[in-house]
C-alpha cells in the first residue's frame, strides 16, 4: 500500500513522511502523539482500518478495513490559532479537490466538516491543534480525513446507513487518491495564509449548506434560520426568520432534507 501511494508522488517533498499501519485506533490520535514528539510537518499517517475512528462533537467515524482512507497530516504553519480557524474548510475543499481530479466526482461540502455526494455523508474532516501557551502560537494542527471509498449499499453500520455514502471506487483506486489528497494537502498546506481569500471562496462555492433552510443546535436549544454565506474565518453567514443576521461559528448545524433533518 505504502509503495503504491509513494509511486504516485514522485519527488515530493512529503513522499519519504508517509506511514502507513493496517490497523490504528485514531490516525488523529497517532498524528497527536508524534507531533507531541516532535514529528516534523508534512508528517503523514494512513490506516487500512481504525477501531476508534473519532469525528466532530466526540462521534465516532466507521472506519472498516479495506473501504476508505483514514489520514491524518501533521502541519506546523508559524500563526496564532486565529488565524487558522479556517484550516477545517481548507481541508475540506483540498479533499473535494483531490477526490474531483482522480475521479472526476464532484462532492460539495455540509458546513463545516462533512463532504457529501447526492447528500448524504462520503467522509469527514477533523482538526486538532494545539498551542504554545509561551508564544500563543500553534505549535502543531493535525488534519484528519476520512473518505468511504468501497462500501457498497447495505454495506454501511444500520445507524448510519440512510445517510451514508461512498465514492463506489474499487480497492485498487484507492492508492492513487490518497497521493493525490497528500498532494492536494501539501498545496493547501502552503498557501493555507496567504491565499485566505481565495480558499474561502471556492469553500464557499463548494458548501451546500449555503442557500439552505438550516437548523442550529446549541446545547438544548434549537434556531431555525437561512443560510446565506460564508464568512472569511469560515464562520456560516445566517438570517434568522425575524431578518436579524448572525455568524455561526460551533455547534451542530443541520441542513433540512439531509441526514434525517425533514
Ligand atoms: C466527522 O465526521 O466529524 C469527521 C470524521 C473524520 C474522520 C477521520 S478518519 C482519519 C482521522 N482519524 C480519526 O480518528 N478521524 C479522522
């Protein structure tokens, strides 16, 4: 697996950084504790199989040996955690991107972290940083993403089975899409700060979730609102029913005729 993924990066700079393991409990947890020990940026961790597979808000992500990539990416970019509060929808489009040149599907984005085909859920990203309390800067971010690849229908867990999907690829597909993600996060990954504007943009002509009826989910409470665009930090544009606007920036956010959500 490994050399097959390596074969499709020929002389880049993170090809000699990649480990691949059959099984992990979290590529992101792996990720966490080399780059704890110092791994260097470029770092790139990939399971055949997760047991802990982990997602946004403590879920977990179905991880099943030999039907998606699981990957994690260590990145040092030298900034406050400021300035990288778009790093998730950066890496969202950079997978969306990977995924349209090797096979030319089109997946959009569900703010803030879902890639979605024919809506319903392909995958998901899951950022982690931490920060130098010293400098108050990032002392290292961790990008996870996971991609259903091979499922077939009645293949996904009951629970996630109506909302679930997969790119329908054969095992053999696989290698080449995870070397061009690598290549499509080390791009990003380089431009992360200085192209700010224009990864937002194309987020945000990738994100579904804008021009829908949405709902938002903070502790027990439920707001009802319209999406309306995407703010430069990432944070989802609103207009509640009563005309006010507002920025969302946490919390669950539910698209309606999506994953349930009538
Ligand atoms: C989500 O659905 O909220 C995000 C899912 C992210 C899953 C990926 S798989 C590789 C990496 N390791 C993890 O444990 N999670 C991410």
């Amino acid at each position: 697996m490994l050399s097959e993924i390596r074969k499709h990066l020929p002389g880049h700079p993170w090809q000699d950084k990649i480990q691949y393991f059959d099984t992990l409990d979290s590529t992101n947890t792996y990720a966490k504790q080399l780059a704890l020990q110092g791994a260097a940026a470029g770092t790139v961790i990939i399971a055949g199989h997760q047991t802990g597979g982990r997602g946004r808000l403590g879920r977990s992500f179905s991880s099943p040996a030999g039907m998606g990539i699981y990957m994690s990416v260590i990145l040092r970019p030298d900034c406050r955690p400021e300035e990288l509060m778009h790093l998730t929808c950066a890496a969202g489009l950079a997978a969306c991107n990977a995924i349209e040149e090797t096979l030319g599907i089109f997946p959009g984005i569900k703010w803030t972290n879902d890639l979605v085909l024919s809506r319903k859920k392909l995958g998901g990203i899951l950022t982690e940083l931490s920060v130098n309390p010293a400098s108050g800067k990032v002392e290292w971010a961790v990008v996870g993403i996971g991609i259903n690849c091979c499922q077939k229908a009645g293949q996904f867990p009951p629970e996630i089975q109506d909302i679930a999907c997969s790119l329908g690829i054969e095992p053999g597909q696989t290698p080449p899409l995870s070397a061009s993600l690598i290549a499509a996060l080390e791009n990003m990954s380089r431009n992360l700060l200085a192209e700010k504007n224009h990864i937002m943009e194309a987020f945000s002509r990738r994100c579904i979730t804008v021009g829908s009826e949405i709902s938002i989910l903070r502790g027990d409470e439920v707001q009802h609102a319209t999406a309306i665009g995407i703010e430069e930090n990432g944070g989802l544009l609103v207009q509640y029913p009563d005309g006010s606007k507002g920025v969302i920036t946490s919390g669950e956010v539910s698209i309606r005729g999506m994953y349930g959500y009538l």
